[in-house]
C-alpha cells in the first residue's frame, strides 16, 4: 500500500512542477526589454519595470534553469539558463578585482559594488550547476575563480569559518549585514550555510583536495559552532571569534542544514564523517519536527527557547522541509518523517499554492491567509526553493519505492 503512496506522492510533486511553478517561470519573468530578467512583480503579476535587479535573484534563476535542463532536456530551461549565464557575466562580474557586484539598475548599470560572501556562495553554486548541464569550460573556470576569491578574502585563517561582506576591492566592510532585519555581525550561520551548498556542488565538478578540504572544514564549522549542542537547532549570528550574538532559530534553516549536511558528507565520500553527521541531522530534524510543524502540516517560521514565537508559514521553509523529512526518512526508516513530509506537500497544495495567479504564496499567516502584499517575484523571491524541493522530492520518493 505504501508503494502506491509514494507513487502517487511523486505524482503530485511532479504535476506541481511542471504545471504550475515551471510555465509561470517560463512565462512572466524574461525582461525583453531591457534584457536578463525582470526585478519584481506583484503577486498578482504586476511588472515593476524599473525595480533593481539583484545578484541572488540572477544566480537563483541560473541554477534553476540549469537543473531544470538536466531533469529534462527541454531547450527552453538551456535557452534561458544561458540568458542568466551570459547577464550576469555582462552585468554582475567586476572584470577589474573579480567577484560579483550585489545590485544593478533595471538597464543594467551598477547600483551597489558590495562583495557579499553569500551572493558569491551563490553564482558559485549556479556556475557548478550550469556545467553539470553544459559542460560549459568558461562557467567551471569562474567557479573555480569565485572559490579561489572567497577563500583569498573571506576564510578566517585564525578563527575558521567567512566573514561576511567586502567592498569591492574585497577591504573589509565595517556593515556586514545581509539586508536590514540582520544583525550587524562578522559570521552567520546562513552565509555558511550557503557556501556549504555551493562547495557541495562545486566539488561534483572540480575534485580537487582545496574543495575537499575547504568543504570538510566547513562541515566542521557547523558542528563546532553554529549546531546548539543542547538545542540541535543554528544559531544565526556570531562574532569573529565564534561567540554567539543571538537567541533565536529559523525552522525551515534548520530542515534546510539537516539535509544540506548529509549531501555534504555523502559528496564527501568519507564514511566517518557520514555516519557521525547522520546522528546530528537525525536530531535536528526531529527537533523541527516536534517543535516546528504546526497540526496542519504546516512549517512555522521561528522559534527561541522551544517556544515558538513566529506562526507565519513562509513559502521556502515548506519547502525545504519536505526534502529535509524525506532525508530523515531515509536514513532513519522512521514513518514519522515520511508522514510529516506528506502532511507538509498537503499543505503547500492547500495554502501555499497560488491557484489564482499560479507560483506560490511569499507566505501565509498561521490561518492560511495569504499575505498578498508580498511580491511574486523580487530579489528574494525566486524558483530555487520550490523547483529544488519539487526535484529532490521526485528523485527521493523514486529511490524510496526501488526499496520497498
């Protein structure tokens, strides 16, 4: 009975992908006029043509676009990733000290020359996804070069782990905030989150013992200092030396890292270190579980002190904790992670699902009512999340029927 679950499990997700989050992306966003992609739209599809068009939008719809072509082969995700690909090359690269700049205008004329460590994470990750569906030797060398930067300018040699943010000689920049609700401190556990993920992906496509070694010490960063030992949940900000900044923890960062961890390890190839990270993702994802879900299936936003203390329901916490309960599931064999995976799809398709104007809901309020003010598409609003879930989910619940 449970095959036929899961069949019909993957079968949502799929339908969800293809019928809904891939033709709105491929529909609404390419600016025909000024080139690249639009800025922002509103949730119900209004276009702000002149909106600022930012690095972590950009290098979220390569990486998309990217992956997309490597699911299926359409000639329509290869077109539009190499659109991405080839704008931010014009637009984002500074040919003179290398990196990219944060924010452009509308005509792509510089706005903010900030180097920004988790913009870098980034276009690094989309760089490594681009090949991987290319084979493109120019996208792997600036790979390579954004890694070599980051870890020039960035990697405390004395503290361990990355500081934040530079100017654009790659100078220290005395505001390393990652935008305005930051705190204004050295390191965060998002920054590392994110470079993980981009040496994951780098690693698949320059094996090389500085990957290696750069991404094992960032695994190590997390257990040493970012995992709560008592809690199992991130800390969000820390100081150059590691001394934790603040009390509060994100859910869907914490189901996010759970499994972002184990793809680490598992990239890694190194038994010891899978098996050790196993239990710790294990526990953290249990954590979310009893914690963070709410009866409907739903994600919570925050919490501090195993209390709860923001009810929203954001779209890319839903979606990362789908992936981040089937992960456990697999490891584990434990229904309750695939029940709360299940419940959490239930709820996206109930709540989160845009069924008017297509995408998904910025967020809904712990009633389900969505917040429409929010935009469809900005700056930090973009397909990685739901795209990754929908195509980790496929995969996932395909390799889990093989075994049952």
């Amino acid at each position: 009975m449970r095959g036929r679950d899961l069949q019909a499990f993957e079968k949502r997700v799929r339908e969800e992908l293809c019928g809904n989050i891939i033709p709105f992306w491929l529909a609404h966003v390419v600016d025909d006029e000024h080139g690249g992609f639009i800025g922002e739209m509103s949730n119900d599809l209004v276009v702000d043509a002149q909106a600022h068009k930012g690095l972590i939008l950009n290098a979220r719809l390569l990486w998309t676009f990217s992956a997309l072509y490597r699911f299926e082969p359409d000639p329509r995700y290869l077109d539009l990733a190499q659109r991405a690909c080839d704008h931010l090359e014009q637009h984002f690269w500074d040919d003179r000290f290398g990196g990219a700049f944060w924010r452009v205008d509308y005509r792509g004329e510089l706005l903010d020359d900030k180097k920004k460590i988790y913009g870098q994470a980034f276009y690094l990750y989309a760089l490594s996804e681009y090949y991987l569906a290319t084979e493109d030797a120019a996208a792997r060398a600036r790979a390579v070069e954004l890694f070599e930067l980051i870890e020039r300018y960035s990697h405390d040699d004395v503290h361990g782990g990355y500081c934040e943010t530079y100017h654009r000689d790659w100078t220290i920049a005395q505001d390393a905030r990652l935008s305005d609700k930051d705190m204004n401190e050295s390191k965060s556990m998002n920054n590392h989150l994110h470079l993980l993920e981009g040496y994951t992906n780098l690693y698949r496509i320059w094996c090389v013992p500085q990957v290696e070694a750069a991404l094992a010490s960032l695994i190590t960063v997390f257990g040493d200092h970012i995992i709560d030992s008592r809690t199992f949940h991130f800390g969000h900000f820390f100081d150059e030396t590691w001394q934790r900044k603040s009390d509060t923890y994100t859910f869907g960062h914490d189901i996010e890292g759970s499994w972002l961890l184990c793809e680490a390890a598992d990239v890694l190839g190194d038994d010891g270190l899978m098996r050790g990270m196993d239990d710790v993702v294990l526990t953290m994802a249990e954590r979310v579980r009893s914690e963070g879900l709410d009866d409907d299936g739903g994600l919570f936003y925050e919490g501090r002190a195993g209390d709860v203390i923001d009810t929203n329901k954001e779209w890319w916490p839903q979606a990362e904790a789908v992936v981040g309960f089937l992960n456990a599931y697999q490891l584990s064999g434990r229904d309750c992670f695939l029940d709360a995976a299940q419940n959490n799809w239930a709820f996206i398709e109930r709540c989160i699902v845009d069924h008017t104007h297509g995408e998904w809901f910025w967020r809904v309020a712990r009633d389900g009512t969505p917040d429409l003010g929010e935009p469809k598409v900005s700056e930090w609003k973009s397909p990685y999340h739901n795209t990754r879930a929908c195509l980790e989910a496929i995969r996932r619940l395909r390799f889990i029927n093989k075994g049952e």
